[in-house]
C-alpha cells in the first residue's frame, strides 16, 4: 500500500539501515509531496529518527535510493551526497529531537549562521568582505531581513538581541525551524517538533507549519507523536513499526487502518499485551 | 582536597562547631603537608657540602595563616546561606555598578590603545619598560592569534607556539639563504605559518575533545624537534644569529651616514630602533585585532563561532566543518607567523629553547585568564601575566608557584576568564552581552 503523490520532492525508495544485528529500516519506500505536510508516525524507536538521519546524510543507509526532485526536474541522490551538501545544494532542511541551537549566540546570529552559503558567496569568500566592498554590505542587508521575516513568522521579532540559549523551549523549537528555513530548502525535515510544548506552543507551531506550506514552496516532512497534531495538519501520514513501513495514506485512512490501530493508535501497550495474551490463550484452547 | 569534606555543611545558616573544628584539623594537616617540607627546612650551602637549616617557626606561622584564613570563611562566608552574598548589596549599588563597569568596559580599548600610542615618549619610560612592553604586546598578538582557534573555533590548540617558532624561522632562514628584507618576510612568514596551519587541520579534523588537544600538542613538539635536528638548515640547538634588523622604510637604525637618524637629522640613539620595534609590534598586534573583529562581522567569524556552538547543526545547515576549522588555524597561524618574525627580528637571534610547550601554555593561559574570544581580556591577562613574572623575577624559585596559585585563585573567582560575557556581532535593535554559561566551550575543554 503506497499513497500516489502526483509530484513528489522526496522519494525513498527500499530503504534499509542496519546497526550492526538491529534492522532499524527495513526495506522502506514512500514519497513526500511537494507542498504536503507529511506524517513519519510509529512507537518510540520504530525507526523515525534513522530515517530522518538517512536523509539529511548524517548516515549512510546500507541500501536504498533516496532522490530529491526540484521543479525545474533537477534530481539530487541524497544517499551519495555529504551531509552538508544536502542543505546547501539539494535544499533539504532538517531540525533534531534535541534541539540544536548555537546557544551562545543571539536569535539574529543563529538566522544568519542558517544563510552562511548565501553570503559567503557575498562576501567572495571572506576576501571582499574584509575589505568592506559594497556588495557584501547589500548581501547583509537582505540577509538581515529574511532573518527579520522568519521572526516575525515565529514571533520571536522582540527575542532577536536574545541568546538563543535563554529562550524558553517552545520559542528555542520556533527558532530552529526558522533557523532551517533560512537556508530557503525545499523539503523540511522536523524531527517531533512538538515534543515537550504546551497546548498553546504547540498551537503556535500548527500555524508556523500551516504558513510554511501555504506561503513557501516547502514541502514538510514531520516525525511527531502527537496524534492530535498529526491528524489536523497533515495531508499523508506514513507509520512505521519497528522499521517497517505498516500504513502509508490520507489521515482519514490511517485512522481506519486496524493495523495501525493495533500497534499504535489508541492502544497502550500494556492493552496490546493483553490483546496478544487472548490471542495466544485463544490459540492453545 | 578539604571541599569533600566539609561541602554539605557550607549552606547552613548556623555554623556547626564540630564540623568546623574538623574542618580545621584537616586544614591544618594538609598545610603542614605542604608548608611543612617546603618552608621548615631549607639546604643551605656550607662549608664541606650542604647543610640543613630548619625553619619551623616561619612555617608554623604559615600555616596559621591558612587555618585563620579558613576559620574567617566559616565565620563570614560560609556561614550565610547559598545565594547570599557575603555583603549584602542593595540593588540599586548593583545596578550602578553593572553601569558603570559597562561604562568603564566600553572605554576601556580606547584608552588602552590612547596610552599605548603615547607609552614610548611618557617621561618614565626607559629602555626597560620599552623592552617589557614589547614583550607583553608580542604575547598580546599571540594571544589575538590563538583566540581565534580557540576562542571563536572552539578548537583547543596546545602546540600553537609551532606556528610562532615557523614564523620566527621562515624570516630567518629566508634572510640568511635568500638575503629577503623583513617587510618581505613577514607576508612570506605568515602565508608559511597559515600553510602549516592547514597541514595541522587535516589530521586533526575528525578528532574531538582530548583527542584534538593532544594531537596539536604533539604538533608542537614535532615542529620543536625536527627544528632541533636538523642542524644543517636549521642549525639545530645552535640556532640562528645575526638575524638581519628590519629598517625603517629602507633606513637602516645605524649609526652615522645614511642611518635614521642621520636623515632625520636626530642625534643617534640605540632607543629609536626600541621605539620602531614598540610601534612595529604594536601595528602588527593592532591589524590582528582589526582582522579578527573584522572577521567575526563576517559569515566566515559567524562559522567559527557556530562550529564552536555545535558542529552537527553546522553541518544541517550546510556549512562545510571542515573548511570552518582549516581556517580557523590557518589564521590563527598566520597570525603567530607574523608575531614569529618580529620576535626573531627583534631578538637578533633563535634557537628551539625560544619555541617550547611552555610557551604554547602560557598564551592558551593569556586566553583563558583573558576569557575566551575576549579581546580586551586577552589585553588584560597578557599584562598580569608578563607583568607579572617581571615583578616576581627577584622570587625566580618561586616564580611558576605563584603563577600557579594565581591561576587557580582566578578560575575558582571567574571560572570564564576574567571578561567572560560575549558580544554579539550583529544585532537588530539593542546590543546585549551574552553570560558566559550560554556560550559553549567547543571541542577540548
Ligand atoms: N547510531 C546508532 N547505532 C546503533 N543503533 C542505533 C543508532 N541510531 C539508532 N539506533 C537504533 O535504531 C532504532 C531506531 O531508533 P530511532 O530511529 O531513534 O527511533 P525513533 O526516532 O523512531 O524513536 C533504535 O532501536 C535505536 O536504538
Ligand atoms: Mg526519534
């Protein structure tokens, strides 16, 4: 069962990742939509985080085809590339679990750092910029303002002169998806963006991630455990269990999948357990 | 040593008499373990050998000192409980007072490089002063140097006195070989010590942690010994002499005909090679300044501060680490190349002795005393230092004991060097100072 995406930015194909005995991907396929929020659900430790790893470069997968597709038809093999290249020339974007800000620095500093590529070219390499040629300074300029843009998305406008590290957690999260989107990707990998917020935060986010995909062409690729989030905001949800991929459709079809229902929605596991100790005393009498 | 036994009780409001006395005795063991072998017998030489001479009242008096000095912490300090300070300050004094040392901070570079211009022409200074001065402003230069690898980067580097010893023989060896000028040198020094600062990046590039301080280290000391041993180029343990002076713009610092001070129509004077050799080290110390606020405005000073904040966010944001860290000791040793070529034209002569770990430890302790990626501070912490050891050269024995003890008293006092606050290099309405416990370390520390 795969979900048809008509135009795809990301398309994982056979994916397998294997830590020394542990499978932790198995043989996994899916598409992401160009301007889709799509879902990556599953228990904790079904593989979500790897994939995401997979992705971004930050691991090479043991098999598999990852391709990522710009409008223009340009494809990029992602599981050749170097992890730093996948941001900068393939335009994927990712934030991680533990979030991962400079926490030294201001809110302003982190965005800028996030369009280092851009104006690096600017500055030709440091050498003009050194020497205060104008074209640097206009660079910066226009640096300054999508950073100024992406605070006002993320309302952390009056937080610019702030150390990253001061934030409180929602705004920390806010900023690191900011932070991404300043690199301007194409594909946005959030890994459980919500974890740890407060219904309101969390609300907030909804919103940042509803702009992202209405007002940019940024697909988004989300791994998040709150069903209540995933089911409002997505448009395709994938679950995985243990590696595997078990469902892959429209929220609507998800919720109706027994599958996932066993393993994942709405069961606990002490309730699966039990379910699986009537199967077996069912089986032996 | 005595803090494991005595750290539950320090929070208390009243003071537990047992625990004090205790606390006490144990002080005043361990002082007599010190002071009582170091202080209460001295060899002395005499008449047909050494002869002992005990001290034990001198040392008795010591080690008073220390469990007096221990019971007025319990009595004064420890006795409040945690987060009280000592003396109460009322807000408004604190407020005041951040003010002013905000005030006096911001004044402070100004008035520094004002007095430094005037420093050579001020009535008491002598030749003496002129000669310290140029020392603290070499190890100033260093400590801008290193500063950028460790306090922007992140990256720990203990062999940095390699790059200063590849400065140093680059102009020398230069200048014997190929009779190049100093002003010809000093680019050439500085590109050779960035080289090898590149050469020093790449085995170094996936190590973290102790793994990178070590490695740098060993650099150091391979750079010292091949220095060493291989004496047909590099004259080995001999060194280099007769290191050609640089000159004023082609004017010799010589007496009579064609000299300085012949065009300019002074009476000849040894101090005006001094006062050029001030004003060179200072320029030079100055453009490393300049360079690296300059740098950190820039994307590239944006990376080094980044990788030294996280390296693997670095990475998801599509910045290449690995150009990040080559430049970072590329510059920090071009830098130390400069200051290299200056010591060996100022010294006139250089051997590997000039060039040892000790070296490398003391402008990493200028950095951290400073407070990393502080440039004021590294300013502050060369002065105390270098100053330092000039005030204590009379106490020569107990020079590195003193130097130690301070070391130590200030990490306890300020734990981010003495200027830890970092500056922001951009802002968008208000420019505010970073507290240290948000800035990272990096790698090594
Ligand atoms: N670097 C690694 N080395 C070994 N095992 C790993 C590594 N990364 C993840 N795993 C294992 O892979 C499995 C999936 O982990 P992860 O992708 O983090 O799960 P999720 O994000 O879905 O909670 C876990 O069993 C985890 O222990
Ligand atoms: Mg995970």
């Amino acid at each position: 069962m795969t979900h048809v995406v008509d135009d795809p930015v990301l398309t994982v194909e056979h994916l397998n990742m294997r830590f020394g005995g542990l499978l932790a991907v198995d043989d996994l396929s899916f598409d992401v939509g160009r301007r889709d929020i799509t879902a990556l659900i599953g228990p904790n430790g079904a593989g979500k985080t790897t994939v995401f790893n997979c992705i971004t470069g930050f691991y090479k997968p043991t098999e598999g085809r990852i391709t990522a597709r710009h409008e223009g038809g340009k494809t990029f093999l992602l599981e050749r590339m170097d992890d730093f290249k996948i941001p900068k020339i393939a335009k994927v974007a990712r934030t991680f679990q533990n979030i991962r800000l400079f926490g030294g620095m201001t809110v302003l500093e982190n965005l800028m750092v996030g369009q280092h590529n851009t104006l690096m070219v600017a500055s030709n390499y440091t050498f003009g910029g050194i020497f205060g040629l104008s074209g640097y300074k206009k660079a910066e300029k226009e640096a300054v303002e999508l950073a100024k843009y992406w605070m006002d998305q993320a309302g952390l406008t009056q937080r610019a002169d702030d150390a990253a590290g001061d934030l409180p957690y929602g705004e920390q999260r806010k900023l690191e998806i900011a932070r991404a989107m300043c690199t301007k990707p194409k594909l946005l990998c959030l890994d459980e963006p919500a974890a740890g917020l407060n219904p309101r935060e969390s609300e907030e986010l909804n919103k940042l991630l509803l702009f992202i995909r209405k007002e940019r062409d940024t697909g988004v690729l989300l791994i998040e455990h709150d069903m209540n989030v995933v089911m409002g905001i997505s448009d395709h949800i994938i679950v995985l269990d243990y590696g595997k991929k078990i469902a892959d459709g429209t929220p609507e079809e998800i919720r109706n999948d027994p599958s996932v229902i066993a393993a994942y929605l709405g069961v606990a596991d002490e309730e699966v357990e039990e379910v699986e100790h009537e199967i077996e005393e069912g089986a032996s009498s | 040593m005595t803090d494991s036994t005595n750290s539950d009780s320090r929070p208390g409001r009243h003071l537990d008499f047992g625990k004090v006395a205790k606390d006490l005795i144990v002080t005043a063991l361990i002082a007599t373990a010190i002071f009582g072998s170091t202080i209460a017998f001295r060899t002395v030489s005499a008449a047909g050998g050494l002869r002992l001479e005990v001290r034990y009242d001198l040392a008795f008096y010591v080690i008073a000192v220390v469990v007096i000095g221990r019971l007025l912490l319990w009595l004064f300090i420890w006795s409040k409980p945690p987060g009280t300070s000592a003396v109460e300050m009322p807000v408004s004094i604190k407020s005041g007072l951040a003010k002013v040392t905000a005030k006096v901070g911001k004044g402070f570079g100004p008035t520094m490089l004002m007095f430094a211009l005037v420093f050579p022409f001020l009535p008491f200074t002598d030749r003496y002063l002129l000669d310290l001065s140029i020392l603290i402003l070499t190890y100033v230069m260093l400590g801008w140097g290193l500063n950028i690898v460790v306090g922007l980067a992140g990256l720990l580097d203990l062999g940095y006195v390699a790059f200063y010893a590849i400065g140093a023989y680059s102009y020398a060896l230069l200048a014997q070989y190929f009779g190049f000028s100093f002003w010809m040198c000093l680019p050439l020094a500085g590109i050779l010590a960035a080289f090898w600062g590149i050469i020093l990046g790449f085995p170094v590039l996936r190590l973290r942690g102790d793994y990178l301080a070590i490695v740098t280290l060993a650099f150091g000391e391979i750079i010292r010994i091949v220095l060493l041993n291989w004496y047909q180029f590099t004259g080995g343990p001999d060194g280099l002499s007769g290191i050609p002076r640089p000159s004023f713009f082609g004017l010799p610092f010589s007496r009579g005909e064609g000299g300085f001070s012949d065009f300019f129509g002074f009476d000849y004077s040894s101090m005006h090679r001094i006062i050029f050799m001030y004003f060179l080290i200072l320029a030079l110390a100055l453009l490393t300044n300049f360079v690296t606020n300059r740098l950190r405005r820039l994307p590239i000073g944006r990376a080094w501060e980044a990788l030294r904040e996280d390296e693997i966010a670095c990475r998801s944001l599509g910045l290449n680490t690995t150009s990040v860290k080559l430049t970072a000791f590329a510059i920090g040793g071009m830098f130390a190349g400069f200051a290299g070529s200056f010591f060996a034209t100022r010294q006139g002569f250089i051997s590997p002795e000039s060039f040892t770990f000790i070296e490398s430890a003391l402008i990493l302790a200028i950095v951290v005393l400073g407070g990393m990626g502080s440039q004021v501070g590294v300013v502050i912490a060369s002065i105390a230092m270098i100053g330092g050891f000039e005030v204590f050269r009379e106490a020569e024995q107990f020079r590195m004991l003193i130097f130690g003890l301070a070391m130590v008293v200030i990490m306890i006092w300020r734990p981010r060097g003495l200027i830890s606050t970092r500056i922001p290099s951009i802002f968008l309405k208000e420019k505010k100072a970073v507290s240290a416990d948000m800035v990272a370390q990096g790698e090594g520390h």
